[in-house]
C-alpha cells in the first residue's frame, strides 16, 4: 500500500470512528481498537495483545487506525 492511499484510509477510519464514538464506547469502553475499512477489526484491554490479534490475522500494526476508547469524552489541551 502506498503512503498517500495509507493517509487516506487512516482520515476515513479516524473520521468513521469519531462519528461512531458513541456506539462504539457502550460495546469497547477502556479498550484499544483497530479500525480497518471502517470496521473494527479486533480489541483488547492491552495494547500488547492487540498487536498479537492483528499479527495473527495477517494486519499491520501500521497500516490500520489503532486508537483508545474512553469511557467519557474529552479534550487534551495543550
């Protein structure tokens, strides 16, 4: 996969997430996701094992969204 095509489906599954943020809390609160083609693909508590779940379906780490679901919104203020 091409850098540019990689961008691109990382904005679509970042966008997809955050428009689905909260459905996706009530199923996968405190838990790391990995989005692929606005799906996600696998989840865990522990970032380690997701790595292990994505490498076990055949994904890279690298090429999917992998971002963590809090329980509540908020914002980072730097």
């Amino acid at each position: 996969m091409d850098e540019l095509q990689t961008l691109l489906e990382f904005e679509q599954n970042d966008r997809w997430l955050h428009e689905n943020i909260d459905r996706l809390r009530d199923k996968f609160a405190n838990k790391f996701v990995a989005v692929k083609n606005k799906k996600v693909i696998v989840y865990s508590a522990e970032i380690d094992d997701l790595i292990k779940k994505l490498e076990k379906k055949k994904e890279k780490p690298n090429e999917v969204l992998i971002e963590f679901i809090n329980t509540k919104d908020f914002k980072l203020l730097l």
